[in-house]
C-alpha cells in the first residue's frame, strides 16, 4: 500500500469526502496516462515509474477536471494478470475525493469503495 503525500490537504474534517475506486490497465491505457502522453510526445519510456510520481500526474489530471484528490492508495490486488494492455494491471487505484464529485468520477468508471488491504 502507498499514500501518495503530495495529494493530501489539509481540511475540515466534517468534510463529506468518499473513497473511490478502479482497477487501472497495463500499457500506459489509463486516461491520466494518455493525457500525460500527449503533453511528452507519446515519450512512453519517459513515464514516470515511481508510484510517488504516478500520484502526481492522477493527482494533477484530476485536478485538470476540477476534481480535488484528497488521498491516493494503491492496493496490490491480483498476483497474476494477462498480458494484454486491456487487462488489468494488478493493483486497485483507490481515491478520496468529496462527494460533490463521486458521480462524475461514477460516470468516468469508478466505483464506492473503501481501501481494502491484504
């Protein structure tokens, strides 16, 4: 599990915040991952690596759209995944965010869920 810093803001605490969630693709397929793309020249070697990394660049995509991304935590979930870029990448991506913004991120593909660890 990894809690991206970076992401995290001070706020109320009564706050009505919600974690989301998705199962990210291989393959650079992921929306923040094409945008990201796009603004370096589809440099796919120069994608950051580094999970911290990763976080900024959902954290910044988000952002882009106007959703605040209050936290992020990356769950390793599958042990085996196909090979294919449509598959899954093995973790879950999960996202607190307020819930002004859930049915947005409902109709991008996320789900309500809370971090689940092993």
């Amino acid at each position: 599990m990894l809690v991206c810093a970076s992401c995290q803001h001070s706020s109320d605490p009564g706050e009505n915040k919600i974690w989301i969630a998705t199962d990210p693709i291989q393959c650079l397929g992921n929306p923040w991952e094409q945008a990201w793309l796009e603004e370096h020249d589809g440099d796919y070697d120069s994608y950051p690596r580094d999970r911290r990394e990763q976080h900024e660049i959902i954290c910044d995509f988000y952002a882009d759209m106007g959703v605040q991304i209050f936290n992020i935590i990356t769950v390793q979930t599958y042990d085996i995944v196909c090979a294919a870029c449509f598959c899954p990448a093995g973790y879950t991506l999960y996202l607190l965010v307020h819930g002004d913004d859930v049915p947005a991120m409902l109709e991008l593909g996320y789900h309500i869920s809370a971090p689940y660890t092993k």
